[in-house]
C-alpha cells in the first residue's frame, strides 16, 4: 500500500458543467478550460505544469468534448502528436474518473487534477507526489491551510472545511495510489453535490463527527480517520505550502485573480 517512487499517469478532467459556465462566456469559449489566463488556455499552464514535472509520465485529458477539440487547433494537434492521451469525459468528474479507472486499471498510481488549475506548477506538483510518497497510503488528498491562502490572497473566495487546528482549502490535486481508492471515487460520486458545503459533506461521516465538527472539536486527522474507517480504507492529508494551490477558476473573479498572479509571476523572472 502506498505511493511508489515511480512516474505517476496524470489524469486531467477537462469536461464541462451542465449549464453556461460564467467564465466560458465572459471569454467566449466552449468550454472554460480554453479561456486565456497569462496569454495562454488555462489548460495549456496545467499540462505543461505537468510535463514539467519529475514525478509525472502519462498524461491523460479527460475531455473537453471531441467536437471541441476538434474546433481548437492547440488541442487537437497535441492530442495527434502523442503527447497527450485523450479519453471521453462522462457526466461530472468523479464518474470521469471511476470510468477511466475501469477502462484502465493497469494505470495505477494516478494522479488527479483538474483543467482550471491555471496557476499549477511542477513545483506544486512534484512537492505533492514527493510528501505523498513518504506516507503509506490508499489516497493522498491535496491540502492548504486557510491560513495562508487568507494571508497572500484576502480577496480570494474560496471554500474552507475549518477543523481544529484551523481551516484548510482543496486544491484539486489527489493521488489515487492503489486499486482501493476506486472507493474513495464511489464515495466522491455520492456526495458531488454537496462539494461546496463542508457541514453536508461532514454528516456523511456520521452524526458523531457532525457533532464534533459543530462544536469544533473535530480535527482532521480525525475526519480522515473516520473516511478510512468508512471506506476500509487509509486517507491521507499532503498539506501544501503554495497557497496558489488553492486557487482554481471557478468565477470571472478568479479568473482577474489569477491573471494578476501570473502577471506578478512573470515580473519575477
């Protein structure tokens, strides 16, 4: 059990949200993935940031749609060079995900992350794969403090789980280790929905830990602990200093947020 110190396949979920994205259409784009952020698609940034990185072989994109690769002659000539595998996205990520797995079962360790990561970079990438494997684990989760986010990034709106100990944000980064962790993405299915809100998502672990976690006695340690109990099998956290990390394109705002960041980024150089 756990992550051994080999290339991991990095699969890349790419497809669409049912509904007009706010920020596809404030860029006028098919899909939001193919919005420019820094002079490039945001889904250039994460693919390179993967290509970049030590710890990275394989890399997989999980949509968008056929029909808009088509359209899209960066897409369509990186899919045709070899560089970059392309698989049908299904409907929401985590069933993309429990497809690709089924479909591919000799792929494992896999590392999941998402297209609107615009501001990945193999540094993020290869300190995640690096922390992950150093523990013995089914899943790895990516995290980062609220903390820091807070500090770097005020303006920025992002989700928090606040645990003891403090808040942590996701950051779209998971490595899926062994075959078991096809649970956890049965698991993910079921509660998709309620991504957005921690208190629902802290009920499925049952009502003990609900209690808990209302009274802020509930520690992540804890939280993981009662997944893994729940699942059979071990979860754990890689809590990431970058709080860049945190910050996907969910809105127009992020989207201003993270051209400012790269625009800062480039002043550095």
């Amino acid at each position: 059990m756990g992550l051994e110190r080999q290339a991991v396949t990095a699969l890349v979920l790419a497809g669409a949200r049912t509904g007009r994205d706010p920020v596809a259409r404030m860029a006028g784009v098919a899909n939001k993935v193919l919005a420019q952020v820094g002079g490039e698609p945001m889904i250039s940034r994460v693919l390179e940031a993967l290509a970049q990185s030590d710890g990275v072989g394989k890399r997989i994109l999980c949509g968008p749609s056929w029909e808009t690769v088509q359209d899209n002659s960066f897409l369509e000539k990186l899919i045709a060079s070899g560089a970059v595998q392309w698989v049908e996205p299904a409907q929401g990520p985590s069933l993309s995900v429990a497809r690709f797995l089924n479909e591919h079962p000799q792929e494992f360790p896999v590392l999941v992350t998402t297209a609107d990561h615009a501001l990945l970079t193999p540094e993020m990438v290869d300190y995640f794969l690096r922390e992950a494997q150093e523990k013995q684990m089914d899943v790895a989760v990516g995290l980062v403090p609220y903390s820091l986010v807070v500090a770097s990034y005020p303006q920025s709106k992002r989700t928090v789980t606040r645990l003891t100990g403090g808040g942590f944000c996701g950051c779209n980064l998971f490595v899926l280790c062994t075959p078991k962790a096809k649970r956890m993405v049965e698991f993910w299915s079921r509660i998709e929905r309620e991504r957005k809100h921690p208190l629902r998502l802290i009920r499925t672990l049952g009502g003990l830990a609900l209690v808990r976690y209302v009274l802020g006695w509930l520690s992540l340690a804890e939280a993981l602990r009662r997944l893994g109990q729940m699942l059979n099998l071990h979860v754990q956290e890689v809590l990431l200093p970058f709080p860049e990390a945190a910050i996907d394109v969910d809105t127009p705002e992020d989207l201003s947020l993270a051209e400012e960041i790269l625009a800062k980024r480039q002043e550095t150089l």
